[in-house]
C-alpha cells in the first residue's frame, strides 16, 4: 500500500510540478533562469529625419511621371501583359476543357463501383432520399464529423486572437460608443421594420432547410447558414443588447459542447457496432417521412446549429471582439 | 389554342431578355462610375427591377404552379431587402463622407444634426 508522504516531499514530485504548470500556480523558469529588466529606448531622431528624407526623396522620384521613364513605360507594359495574360489563361482553360470527356458518359472515370454503390443502396441503406445527404452523413459521416470541429476550432482561434478582456471605464466606453454611433448608425427604421418582417421568416426557412435535409437538396451546412445570416441581420437592426437577450456567450458555449458530443457519441457507436455506419440499432422509417433514416436528422441538426453558431460568433467576434 | 401557347412563350421570352439587358445596364455601371452613390444605384436598380423582370418572364414560361410561387416569394425577398441595403449604404456614406457637397447637391438649410 502507499505511504503518506510529508507535504514537502508531495511538493517536489514532478507529476505536481506539472500539474501547478499547468493550472498557472507557477512558473518554473521564474527563479533559475537569468531575466534582465528591459532598458527604455530613445529613439534616434536623427535616423529617423534621415529615413524619412529618404522615403520622400524615392516617392517623389518613382511618382515623378512626366520625367520618369521606366514607369511611363511599365504602365504601357502593364496594359499590355495584363490583356496578353488574360487571353493565354482563356486560351488555356478552354483547351482544357475541351479535352474534357463529355457529361454523363458512361465510360467517365468518375462513373466507377463507388457511384453505382451510392445510387443503387444509398437509400436502402440510409433510408435518405437525398443522396448527398445519406453519403455526407452516414458512409462518410465521420468526414463530417471533422468539418464541424474545424468550424469550431475556427473559431477557437479567432476567439484567441480577437477577444479583448479588458475592462474599459466609463468615459472610455462611452467615448467608444458615441464613435460606434457615429460611424455605424444604429436604430434605423427602416432596417428595424424590414427585419422585423424578415427576421422570422428567414429562420424558419433555416430551420426547415435543416429538417428537410435527408429529403430534398439542403441540410445541416446550408441551413445553418441561413440562420446565421439571420442572426447578423438581426444583431445589426437591434444591437447586441436585444440579441444578447436569447443568444449568449453561453448559449453558443452550451449548443456547441452538446451539437458535437452528441454528434461523437452518436457516429462512436455505429463506429463500436461494427464500423460499417449503417446499421445504427435505429429503424430507417418509411422513406420521405420528415422522421426518417436513422441518425440522419438528429445529425443534421447538429451540424446546423454548430454552423449558425460559428457563422454568429465569427461576426461578433470580429465587429467587437467578443459575445 | 397554339396562338395562345405561342404569346405566352413569346412574352416570357422578352421579359426574360430585358431583365439581362438590366443586368448588362447594372454591370456597365457599377464599373464605369467613380462615385459611391452612382454605382449603389446602378447595382440597386438590377437587384429589383432586373431580377423582378426576369423572374416575372420565368414564371410565365413556368405556368401556374409552385415553382412560380417560390420566384414570386424570391421576388418579394429581394425587393425588401436589397433597397433597405442601398439605404444603409447610402446612408453610411452620408454619415462618413466629410467632402460630400462635392459630390451632389445638399439641401441648404439642413444642419449637420439633421441628416441623420
């Protein structure tokens, strides 16, 4: 059995060490590695005059365009090969495309065993009528699985390099928001009246974009989207304020943990029952049905609030730097 | 009965025609004027009238059924919100632009207060 250890020794075991590193209770380089303070620097104004003489001396020189000779003739060269380029890069996508093999051929190469698989099963297999829909989500789910996190990380990164923590005072926020006033009118009516009509309609037409996905063209990508758009729309006619009201920092925390650990845990197990994706346990349904094939829907919806969420947070995040 | 078939593919077919000639209208202008205001107009004007136009002649070839409802609802969409999106446009410029009175004609006695 283990032995107690006194407190002292606990502190010194690596695996503690690490552990405090991590949780930012210390920082190991902070008594053995030589710091110097860093000297204030005087900036050299002669240098400076010197550089600034001599950037004024080459722009006048090179915007000289009466005398200056080489640029009056880059510009008539510049005309010249724009228009040459522009011909030989048509020449050469036309005579590309005319080696092209003709459309829906039968001996194309991409009319292989892997198509004629798709469209023969696709939806016996997926119970989606929309094939694109039962292939993007159910035999190459796991593919999709990827894209939402890409988005996600996406905007873990953007969130990394745009948000601004700092806390403004009072003068400075509204010295920012008379600005913001300004430049960027807010409470048009007009935009007010017209997103109050839109608004509602565009996001059901997201979300039956979304719903209808395994049955006519659309799904989770598109769908979201659309709702997304909406959001800006109506962040734009209203403000942050009103849209903050039903649409958080923590509601995009919560819709996109629980969009994509449902999305993990649904694709895991038809990954643990076999590998195949097909045969999820769940029945396909009577295809056509808006509850039909499996997984699929759930999915779909998944993927479509991840992406309303990133499109949302990607706006807000580079209009203000954060929710 | 044909006579009726024919008038029907021959206005469609010309409504159709003039909605591109919009379109070639607002393409010739968004790239030929300098000015802000100009070009909005010019895009605005293929963004309602154009699309209106070839819509409507799409959806006599179409006939009477769901697909002509959809373009209608397209075409009620897009004469919502593309002029609310000129006037936000024009608007920003108003708010922005600092050498505006160069460019047109402002109302005398209206301060800076009642522009916006």
């Amino acid at each position: 059995m283990s032995k107690p250890i006194p407190e002292e020794e606990y502190r010194k075991k690596p695996l503690t060490r690490l552990l405090q590193w991590v949780g930012g209770e210390i920082d190991p380089f902070l008594e053995t590695m030589e710091t110097q303070k860093q000297q204030n620097q005087k900036p050299n104004e002669r240098l400076i005059r010197k550089h600034r003489r001599d950037l004024d001396t080459v722009i006048s020189m090179v915007h000289d365009q009466k005398h200056n000779k080489v640029y009056k003739l880059f510009r008539r060269f510049y005309k010249v090969a724009s228009v040459v380029c522009c011909l030989a890069l048509i020449a050469m996508l036309l005579t590309a495309v005319s080696y092209l093999p003709p459309v829906g051929a039968a001996d194309n190469p991409s009319s292989n065993e892997v198509a004629a698989k798709y469209i023969e099963d696709g939806l016996q297999d997926t119970g989606a009528v929309n094939i694109v829909t039962g292939m993007i989500l159910d035999y190459r789910a796991f593919d999709t699985f990827g894209e939402s996190n890409v988005l996600f990380i996406a905007t873990c990164t953007v969130l990394i390099l745009l948000r601004s923590d700092k806390k403004k005072d009072k003068r400075q926020e509204e010295a920012e928001q008379r600005r913001e006033q300004h430049y960027e009118p807010k409470d048009d009516s007009i935009l007010q009246r017209i997103t109050f009509l839109l608004f509602p309609i565009i996001v059901i037409y997201g979300i039956y974009v979304i719903l209808n996905g395994h049955i006519s063209p659309g799904g989770g990508f598109s769908g979201g989207a659309i709702i997304g758009a909406g959001l800006i729309l109506y962040a734009n006619a209203f403000g942050f304020e009103k849209l903050n009201r039903f649409f958080t920092e923590k509601t995009y925390k919560w819709i996109s943990f629980v969009s994509l650990s449902f999305y993990c845990l649904a694709k895991s197990y038809s990954f643990f029952t076999g590998a195949n994706h097909l045969e999820s346990g769940i029945p396909l349904g009577e295809a056509g049905a808006i509850l039909s094939s499996g997984l699929i829907l759930p999915l779909n919806i998944c993927v479509g609030l991840v992406v309303a969420c990133t499109m949302y947070a990607f706006y807000t995040l580079f209009r203000k730097g954060g929710f | 009965m044909q006579m009726l078939e024919w008038i029907r593919f021959a206005s469609g077919v010309g409504l159709l025609l003039i909605g591109l000639g919009i379109f070639m209208l607002q393409l010739f202008g968004v790239f030929k004027f300098k000015y802000v205001l100009n070009r909005m107009h010019a895009a605005a004007m293929g963004d309602t009238l154009g699309i209106g136009v070839s819509l409507t002649g799409l959806m006599i070839l179409s006939g009477f059924n769901l697909v002509s409802l959809k373009m209608a609802l397209i075409i009620v969409f897009l004469w919502l919100a593309s002029p609310v999106s000129s006037h936000l446009i024009s608007r920003l410029e108003v708010v922005t632009n600092e050498h505006l009175a160069e460019h047109c004609e402002l109302p005398e006695h209206l301060g800076e207060d009642e522009l916006f």
